[in-house]
C-alpha cells in the first residue's frame, strides 16, 4: 500500500481517482493548492506524487522545480497525469530527468486504472 498525494484541480476527477486508488489499497491525499500540497507532503510523508500541471496559483512545473529544490524531495517518484501533451512539456525545454519524473500519461488518453497499475510498478522496486 502506498501513500500517494494526488494534486488535482477537477474535484470529480479527483473523486474518482480517489475511490479507484483506495480500491488498490492506496491511501491518498488529495490536494487542489500548491502550497496545500507542499505542507501535506511535509506532513504526511508520501510515497508518491501524481501531478497535473495545470493548477491554479502556479504551474506543476513551478511546483515541481520548488518541491525538488528540498533534498529530501529530490528523489521521491512523481508521476505526471495532466491533459498537457508530454511533447508540450519537452518543447518548453523542460525534460523529463531534469525535473526526475517517474513517469508521465496523458488524461484523455489513460484511464484511472492504469495510473493506479503503473503506481504500483513504480514503487515495486522500493518495496521488494
């Protein structure tokens, strides 16, 4: 079972995100703020990070680069799930290793389920 800390504007799909990795036996912490996020993540300690890059104050790019600029942040695994195309972000000139992104889907075109699935291979190394 992971600790996840979801961040995620659309409150339906967070809902539904929610149900569905709680179904996986995840706990999550879903949060709409970035700063919110950032104090839930020095609270809670979590496994993961899954991110979208659309969030209101700020981008989850400029979210990304504050929270990997703590050392004890620097390595934990974010997963992008955002309807930002993964070729927008590479055109922008912000790579994937830069910001050490463990994976990242594209909402219209990945379902829950599977963001849920690829959480567990992410972490399986860490937990065997």
């Amino acid at each position: 079972m992971a600790r996840i800390l979801f961040i995620e504007p659309d409150r339906i799909l967070a809902a539904n995100a929610k149900k569905i990795l709680k179904r996986a036996g995840h706990s999550v912490d879903w949060q709409v703020d970035p700063q919110a996020a950032m104090d839930s993540a020095d609270a809670a300690h979590p496994d993961i990070i899954i991110l979208d890059l659309l969030l209101a104050g700020r981008s989850g790019v400029e979210f990304l680069y504050e929270f990997r600029s703590y050392p004890e942040w620097a390595k934990l695994p974010v997963v992008i799930y955002s309807s930002v195309p993964p070729e927008d972000l590479n055109a922008a000139g912000i790579g994937f290793k830069q910001l050490n992104i463990a994976a990242y889907y594209y909402k219209p075109a990945t379902p829950i389920v599977e963001l849920s699935h690829s959480i567990n291979q992410i972490l399986q190394p860490a937990h065997a």
